[in-house]
C-alpha cells in the first residue's frame, strides 16, 4: 500500500521539486523545510524563497539552505533565514 503523502510534502514538491524534497528523508526536515520556505515567502516572492532555499549561501558554508537541512543542520538553516530576512549578510 503506497502513503499518501501529507501536506507538508506536498508543499515542498511543489515549491522546490520531488528531487530536493526526496532529500529530505524524514518528517522533522521536512517540517523544518517548510517553515523557513514559508517565513521567507512571507516577506518575499515565492521564487525568492525558492532560490534562497537551493542557492549557496554564505552563513552557511556556500551550501544551499535545503541541503543543510538534509544534513541535519536546520537550526544553522534556521539563523541563516533570520539573517537573510533582517539584511544581515555581512
């Protein structure tokens, strides 16, 4: 029997694609994932808070926000949103 997948998955499909969501191998990440999509996306276009999501990103080593987040690294994700959101970049 095949999952139907919840709505958060369904979401970050939509917004980022199944490849980079399927990076996301449990429900932590992903619910991590779709908040900061979403704080972003409030304050911004969808697409920016799309390509913050994939683009290298200098808070965090030039690795893209989603896949830190893979890598467990959500709350580093996390700081480097509100960095992004107050003009923090230096």
């Amino acid at each position: 029997m095949t999952k139907t997948p919840d709505r958060v998955t369904n979401d970050l499909t939509a917004w980022l694609g199944e490849p980079l969501t399927d990076r996301l191998t449990d429900a932590v990440q992903r619910e991590a994932a779709h908040r900061i999509f979403q704080q972003i996306a409030a304050q911004e276009e969808a697409s920016t808070a799309r390509n913050w999501m994939i683009g290298m990103n200098p808070h965090l080593d030039e690795r893209a926000p989603i896949l830190a987040i893979a890598d467990g690294q959500a709350t580093d994700v996390e700081a480097a949103a509100r960095a992004y959101l107050d003009g923090a970049w230096a």
